[in-house]
C-alpha cells in the first residue's frame, strides 16, 4: 500500500510525501549514483576556465584532438564526489554542434555509476528505454577497459551508463590526464550531485515519472500540486522520483496555467525541447560557499527583504543568523524531518535555462517547498524584466 500523506505544518500544505517511496522502487537496476554530468556546450575550453576559476573545479582530464579525437574537444572537471563533463564541437556538421545550435548549452549526459553496464541496458531497454548506445567495451590499452551504455530520457537527454572496475585511466579511453591543471578556486566546498530537475512540457510529467518507474524502477518520492507552487501570475507541478538507495532524485517539472508565463514554459521556449532545468550541488558549508562564490561573480537569485522578515517564525533556529542568510540571499525550509539551506543561481549561459542550486541539509529530505511561492516571485521579476512574463 501506499501511503500518502499531505504534510500539517501550513507552508508544506500540496507536498504529497510518499513514506515508503524507497522500498517501492525496484532493485533490478542498481546504481550506484550519478558518475557525471556532461554539457556540450559553444566553447569547452572556456567552459572549463569557468567552472575552475569560479567554482573551484579542478580540470583532471581532457580529450580532443592531440589525444586523437578528431570531432569534438572535451574536459572533465572534478570536487569531491562531483564530475562534470564539458563538451564542445570541433565542426558544424556533428551532433554536439547541432544540440548547441538549437539548445544553446545545456545537460546532455546524466550518467550513472553501475556495475554492470550491459543488464543495465537490457533491463531498461526491456522495459521500453530508447538505445542511444549499445553496450560497448571502449579499450584503453594498459589502463583496461571501460564499459558504457546509454538510453534516452527526456528530450535529447540521456543516461549514460557507466562501468569504470576493470579501467584504471583518466576518465575514459579517449581522454589524457591533465597532469598540471591551472588553480582551482579555492574555499568552495561542494561535496555531491544533491538532485537534478527536468523541466518538460505541459502533459508531459505523468509521462516521465511512469518512464521513470517503469523503466528505471524508481518510485515517486513527491507530488507538489499547483495549489503550493503557484504566484498571483504562474504555476508548475512538480513530481520527485527516486531510486531505491536514494541516491538519484530526479523532481520532474510541468508547467501549469496561469495569468502569466510559467517559469517553466520560459525554459521552454528558450531550451526548444524538454530538458534539464537544474542540478543541486550539496555542501556542508553553503555560507562560506556561497560567500566565496559571490566574491568570484557568480550570480544569484534575490530574496526580498520581506522573506527574511517572517523566516525565522517559520523555520526557528537555522545554525545561521537570519542576516548572514539575508545578506548572502540564502533561504532556508523546515519540514517534521529537519531543515535545509539552499540558495539558485540565474542561468549560467546566455539563455534563460539552465541553472545550479547550492544545497545544505540537516535532516530534511524535501526540497523547499516552504521557499516556493517566494522563489517563483523572484524569478518572474527576472522573467519581467527578460520580457518574458
Ligand atoms: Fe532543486
């Protein structure tokens, strides 16, 4: 049986939890998390510098032309547990140049760790996945061999999976180690891939959380009807789905009518397909993070005034004084679990799409649902003054 229950407290009011979401979910894909993140991007090389010199990614191996590939240029950068993968095109007639030409940069590989990489194809292939990717053993000479496969997901997403037990090389067969790599940024500390959201488009949402369950075997962890995520002008709906060990949590956004244009409609319209909305970087130390990363010109999302004024009445004792957060635009959520930091940049590229969280918990599972309507509030003032709204 399921249990379904609508939580008391007032602001978690149309989160619909599923308690028993983690035993639900079918145990015949295991996965041991997500391995990495890959973006094609317009310009890998700078896209490195960004995320070295800004967010305190160390570049640990690069693929291209001097290690012989011949159609593509990519780098691979890495803090702690996190791998992110920047991809761009060495000529226009590829299938990175064409997603860049109609997507403008974003997320085209969420990949998982595995450790067998050919059932967990035939499982989810089974299962009515789209191949994108045969099972195949990429030869990396003396440093083994590297087993990957992939199925599609929404829009021109995938999900790459990926084997690395008997490779011992720098990223993939393909790739070269970067022996010296220029400085990362230093005192930034983001530990783990927290969450990664998909935005699709209206109609759309039943339809990759049953994708997800009945293909993955995940279960639904969340449903956030449009009576919590909605503004005077717009709303989304929201399911969460999860796999068994928790360590994948995927919120799938829809957007849901209203006076004015859906945040989630925007990406749309910029993004032309469904896709990747934004992934939450866990840390145990988001004021020191976030401090850091303003000091490095990343941008963030504004609260107003307003929103501080009445936090700590809703969330009581935080770790944090109210102002630190106020000052550094950090918001923070309660739920009968615990509580959680958290705090969104604005998009990352030229369109209005992609975007990080920066997340810290203690105890809560959710994913603030009680900072929603204030959230949606500042992005429809950027939206307005995109004149997309
Ligand atoms: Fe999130």
């Amino acid at each position: 049986m399921t249990e379904t229950i609508t939580r008391g407290a007032a602001n978690q009011a149309g989160a619909h939890i599923n308690k028993d979401a983690y035993a639900e979910a079918k145990d015949f894909l295991p996965l041991n998390g997500v391995d990495h993140v890959e973006f094609w991007v317009g310009n890998a090389r700078q896209a490195a510098h960004y995320y070295r010199a800004l967010w305190g990614f160390t570049p640990v191996a690069y693929a291209g032309l001097e290690t012989g590939v011949r159609d593509r240029t990519s780098y691979v950068l890495r803090q702690n547990d996190i791998t992110l993968v920047v991809t761009g095109a060495l000529s226009p007639d590829t299938e990175i140049a064409e997603h860049v030409k109609r997507h403008g940069d974003g997320v085209k590989d969420i990949a998982f760790g595995v450790d067998d990489a050919t059932s967990s194809w035939r499982e989810t292939t089974k299962r009515g996945a789209r191949s994108e990717m045969e099972p195949a053993e990429l030869d990396g000479g003396e440093d083994g061999v590297l087993r990957r496969s992939a199925v599609g997901t929404y829009g021109e997403v995938r999900h790459s999976f990926i084997d690395r037990r008997d490779y011992h090389g720098a990223f993939a067969p393909g790739y070269r180690k970067i022996k010296k790599p220029a400085a990362a940024a230093t005192g930034l500390s983001l530990l783990e891939i927290d969450h990664c959201v998909g935005n699709v488009e209206l109609g759309d949402m039943n339809k990759f959380v049953e994708y997800y369950r009945d293909v993955f075997g995940f279960a639904q962890l969340i449903h956030y009807d449009d009576k919590v995520i909605h503004t005077e002008y717009s709303a989304l709906m929201s399911k969460v789905m999860t796999n068994g060990n928790g360590r994948i949590k995927f919120p799938i956004n829809e957007p849901a009518s209203g006076k004015k244009k859906s945040q989630i409609q925007e990406f749309l319209d910029y993004y032309l397909d469904n896709g990747t909305q934004h992934i939450a970087l866990r840390t145990e130390d988001i004021v020191g993070t976030v401090r850091q990363l303003r000091e490095n010109g990343i941008e963030f999302l504004g609260m107003p005034h307003a929103y501080y004024e009445t936090l700590a009445d809703r969330v009581g004792d935080v770790g944090v004084p109210i102002d630190t957060l106020e000052q550094l635009g950090i918001e923070a959520d309660r739920d009968e679990e615990g509580y959680l930091l958290q705090i969104f940049t604005r998009p990352i590229q030229d369109r209005p799409t992609f975007f990080f969280e920066i997340i810290e918990r203690h105890g809560s599972r959710g994913f603030g649902v009680g900072n929603f309507k204030a959230l949606f509030e500042a992005i429809e003032i950027e939206q307005a003054r995109r004149g997309n709204l």
